[in-house]
C-alpha cells in the first residue's frame, strides 16, 4: 500500500509530491505530527524570540537602520521570519547570502554525519519567489550567490558599503563558512548592530569547532572591537556591537 501510493505521488510535479506526502503523513503518522507539532516548532518559537528581541532593541535604541544581512538562507525560513517582524518597525534593506547549492565541500573541522557537500541545496529562484510571496518589494532585496570564498570579497564590500548592517543572522552550519562571513562583516558593523550565531551549539558545544571557534579566533583578531552577549538559547547566541575601543567617544 505504501509503496503504491509512493508510486502515484511520484508522477506528480515535486512541489506538489513534497505537499502531498506532508498531508498524507500529517495525518496518518502519530511520531511525525509530534515532531512538526511540537519539535519543529519548538525551534521556530526560538528563533521567533531572537528576532522579537532584536526589534524590541532596535526600536528602543532607535535610529539603528541599515543591512539585514542573512548568511545561509535555504527555503528562506528565518528570512522571512526576519522580514514579517522587521518590517513592521524599520526599513532595512534585505540581503540574502547563500550558494544556493548547499553546503560547500566539508573539511575535516566541520565533519559531522549531518554536513555534507551539497546538503541544503534549494533552488535561488524558489527563494526569491518565497519572499516575494511574504511582500518584500525589489528595492529591499538584494541577492548574492555563491560561495563565500567566492562572493564575500572586496568588489562586494565597496558595491554594499557604505550603509551598515542592523541585524546580522549567521546560519551556515560550518567554522569554515563562518570564518569566511565574519572577515565580511567586519566592514558592516555600526555601534548597536546584532549578530546572531543560529548554530552556536553545534559539533557539541566545542568551543574549539564551528561557529564558536571561529568567533574567538576573530575577536582575538581584533582585540579592538568591544561585543556584549544579547540572547541565548539552546541553539543560538546573539550578541550587540559596541564599538571600536580605539575609535569610541566615550571609552
Ligand atoms: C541551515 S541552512 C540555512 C537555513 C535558513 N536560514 C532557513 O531558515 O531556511 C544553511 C545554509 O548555508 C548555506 N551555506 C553554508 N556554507 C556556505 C558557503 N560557504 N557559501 C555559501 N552558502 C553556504 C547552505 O547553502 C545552506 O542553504
């Protein structure tokens, strides 16, 4: 039975199969209505309180304007989370940052059984399509494709400056992605703005791997810039720019 279902659904169109066998499995599959119920939105809520939390701030210490920067974008998820509470405050200008060919080949640091070359892959067009659907005009979305090593150079940094990033959102899973992002950043950070690791507590927690590593060794890199932490959760961690010790008014 199950099988020939699988074997019906497969002749349709593969948005419309991947809908169908949600539907089908929303209700016939106990385990997975608990994980989307419960578990996925769980994480959901999480993020949901980060970005509340990042506008509660913004607005308090308002004018903070500028960038929403999004490194590691997929189907858009966070994006658009970003984007339904942001616009409600502030004009930001969006920029997505993503291969749209999913993750890069993965180095013996960022090995782990869930990262692999290709994982995540979502086509750019859908993306685009996504938040559109959601209201984001032209004139506030900027897309960048590719890999970082690729995209996230100088070219890029001249073309986006000299407007500065409000809310920074790092969800690229791997140390040696972010380490790529934050020589980027570095260039965008206005005293007030947001950065938020999503993946703070993957490879366990080690400070030594991921997201965690690489931003130690930059804030050993630059001793000169002051962060204070903001939220944290399970996942993720956020934390405000100061500012440059050497360049504050009041130091
Ligand atoms: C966990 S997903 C992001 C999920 C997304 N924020 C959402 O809510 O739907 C990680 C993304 O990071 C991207 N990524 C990771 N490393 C990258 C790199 N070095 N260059 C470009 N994209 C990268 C992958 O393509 C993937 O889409």
């Amino acid at each position: 039975m199950k099988n020939l279902i699988k074997k019906l659904l497969s002749f349709l169109p593969k948005d419309i199969e991947k809908k169908a066998i949600h539907i089908i499995k929303m209700i016939f599959i106990k385990e997975y209505r608990w994980m989307i119920n419960n578990y996925w939105k769980f994480g959901q809520d999480n993020r949901k309180k980060i970005f509340f939390s990042a506008a509660r701030y913004m607005n308090i210490n308002r004018p903070i304007n500028g960038y929403y920067f999004e490194f590691g974008c997929n189907e858009a998820n966070t994006f658009r989370m970003a984007y339904n509470i942001f616009k409600n405050l502030f004009k930001l200008k969006y920029v997505a940052f993503d291969s749209f060919e999913g993750l890069p080949e993965v180095k013996d640091i960022d090995k782990m059984e869930v990262f692999y070359e290709g994982k995540l892959a979502f086509d750019e067009s859908k993306f685009i399509k996504l938040v559109k659907k959601e209201g984001i005009k032209d004139e506030e979305l900027i897309v960048v494709k590719g890999f970082y090593k690729n995209t996230l150079n100088q070219e890029l940094i001249d073309k986006l400056n000299p407007t500065k990033a409000a809310v920074i959102y790092v969800d690229c899973d791997l140390y040696s992605s972010t380490v790529d992002v934050l020589k980027f950043i570095k260039h965008f950070l206005q005293p007030g703005t947001i950065l938020i690791f999503d993946d703070w507590n993957c490879f366990y927690g080690d400070k030594n791997r991921g997201q965690k590593k690489a931003f130690y060794e930059f804030l050993n890199l630059n001793k000169d810039l002051v962060f204070e932490e903001f939220t944290t959760d399970c996942e993720a961690k956020s934390f405000i720019y100061i500012n440059n010790k050497n360049e504050a008014q009041f130091k």
